[in-house]
C-alpha cells in the first residue's frame, strides 16, 4: 500500500490525468463494441452482413448509437494521449476486455468459461504491472519537435514494414482467410492502429500547447498528423466492423488490446524512445507485464468454447446450433435437414 502511495504521489499531474482519461476511455469503447454488434446482428438479418462486404449497418441507429459511445470513448483516450506517455495509457485498454466480456455474456449469451474469466484478470493484472512502472511523459515544446521524431529513420522504417503489411493482409489475405481466420481483420486494424496512435499523440500535444498558448495550428506538421489520424482511424473501424460482425466479441476484443497495445508501445519506444528513460529493472517488469497480458489472452481465446458443467454443455450445443441455422438465414443458406437441427 506504502509503495502504491509513494508511487501516485511520484505521478506529474499530466500523468494522473492521462490515466483518469484512460480509464473512463475503456469504459465508453467496452459497452461500444456490445452495442454495435448488436446493431450489426440487427442489420445483418435484413441486409448484407459487414462480415461480407455489406453497409446496411449505417442504416442501423443501433449501431450508431453504439458508434457515438465509442467516438467519445476515443476522444478520452485522444485527450489521455496529449497528458501521459503510450506506454502508460495503452495498457489501461485492457478494461475495456472485461467490460466486453461481462456484457458479452450478460446481453450476447456469448458465455465465457472460468479460465475465460481468468484469462481477464491475467489481462488486468499484467497492464496494471505495466501502469505502475510507466515511464514519466517526455517533455516536448512543439509540433515541429515530434515531427523530427517521426521522421528520424528507425521510425520511418518500421511505418514502412507496418504499410507493406497492411498492403499484403488487405488485397491477398482478405478476400482468402478473413472469413476464418481472426488474426486477418485484427491484423489490419492493429497494426493501422500503433500509427494512428502516434499521429493521435502528436496531434494531442498540438491542441493542448496550442489551449496553453502557443498557438501550433500554423505548422502544416499538425494537419499532415491530422490527415493521417483520419486514414488510420477509417481504415480500422471498417475493418474492425467485420471482426466483429464474423468472430465471437469475447474472443475479438483481448486479442484485438493484446496485438493493438503491442505494436502501439512499440512504435512509442521507436517514436518517442520511452525505454530510453528507465532502468533495465523497470523494463524488465514492463515485459513480465505483457506476458502475464498474453496468458490472459490465450486463455481467452482456448476457451471460448468451453462451459462450466455437463448440463451447461448441452445446453450451450443446442444454443451453437440454433446459431448457426440463424448465420445461415442470414447469409441466405438454405438449410439442409433443418428437422434434424431444430431442438425440440
């Protein structure tokens, strides 16, 4: 407790306020991805599903609703980025899984098994490892200051690597494996994700130097951050919308925080050489913290399918079942002994 109170004492105030902004941030995107799969469920059953290609979800004012929760959950998270470092405020996203998951379960019926439930404690327990270890936000004086950053070559580099991967999953894994494999539309919006972030930070730091005073709206650094703040965040709602449409929610939001907080601490540690400023012990314990976050999510994701209990279990076969007669309709399958499936 003793430590716990030296460590908030130690805090900048910036940093209290990033991670105030984090936390109500998970809360508005957790509840978000419920409501918008519930949207894309209801669109989906009248319309062309996101999962293949169909938009009839804009049409859905459930899914906007959902939409709206999400935007203002990203504009405390933008705020956050502005006070606190990546590395403090990323990790805190692990909130929102839990968030998911309890609603998941509760309005969804996509039950989670015990080691599920554990799965999300290792996730918290491994980002909170990562908060309280979290290095003090660098102090930066101007637009043009990250932009020397970003454009230093070790960045550059991995911008490079992350747009010709994005490039690769779109046009040759997509139209294969997106219907299947989760790791495809998560890929896309992961990896999108860690530049949106720094270009979310940067844009950050311009609006609050700019409210402090100096006014850095006259760079065109601050617009060029701006356009591809809006690049990335359309290119991963759009793909986002089909993870969620096609996979299981429980199972798209860990692995979603887990590859999205990866790649985004290391583009900060690129960017803004985070580690530069800690000791081998702090960093050391930052890395013990994503593994214990990446055991919660194995759990998550090996035990999707799994339920406490025989009685459970058959019950949750029929419930599979039934599901899969509903994706089908939806898709415009038709049945084939459908007497055989329907429970009685």
């Amino acid at each position: 407790m003793s430590a716990v109170r030296r460590w908030s004492e130690g805090m900048s105030s910036d940093n209290v306020k990033g991670l105030v902004l984090a936390i109500s941030s998970s809360l508005f995107i957790g509840a978000s991805f419920i409501v918008k799969k519930k949207g894309l469920k209801k669109a989906g059953a009248s319309g062309v599903r996101a999962g293949v290609g169909g938009y009839s979800y804009l049409l859905e004012p459930l899914w906007w609703v959902g939409m709206i929760t999400m935007v203002v959950g990203e504009i405390a998270n933008f705020a956050a980025y502005a006070f606190a470092p990546a590395i403090l405020v990323t990790p805190l996203g692990a909130l929102s899984i839990i968030i998911s998951a309890v609603l998941a379960h509760i309005i969804l019926r996509e039950r989670l098994h015990t080691f599920g439930i554990l799965g999300c404690a290792l996730c918290v327990v491994g980002s909170t490892t990562i908060v309280l270890h979290a290095p003090p936000e660098r102090q930066i004086e101007s637009v043009a200051e990250v932009w020397a950053l970003a454009t230093e070559p070790g960045f550059l580099f991995y911008t490079a690597l992350v747009l010709t991967i994005v490039f690769v999953l779109i046009f040759h894994f997509v139209p294969q494996y997106g219907q299947t494999h989760i790791m495809v539309y998560i890929g896309v919006c992961s990896l999108v994700g860690s530049i949106s972030v720094m270009s979310v930070k940067a844009l950050g730091i311009a609006l609050k130097l700019t409210f402090s005073g100096m006014n850095q709206l006259v760079y065109p650094q601050t617009w060029a951050f701006t356009l591809v703040v809006v690049s990335c965040v359309i290119t991963q709602m759009n793909y986002l919308n089909k993870a969620l449409d096609t996979f299981n929610t429980a199972v798209v939001s860990p692995i979603y925080y887990v590859m999205f907080t990866s790649l985004t601490i290391l583009a900060s540690v690129i960017m803004f050489k985070d580690w530069d400023r800690q000791t081998p012990t702090q960093i050391i314990t930052e890395m013990c913290g994503f593994v214990t976050i990446l055991s919660g999510t194995f759990l998550l994701h090996k035990t999707k399918d799994m339920v406490d209990g025989p009685s459970l279990s058959t019950s949750m076969s029929m419930r599979s079942l039934k599901h899969e007669e509903e994706e089908l309709l939806i898709e415009g399958i038709p049945l084939k002994r459908q007497d055989s499936l329907r429970i009685p």
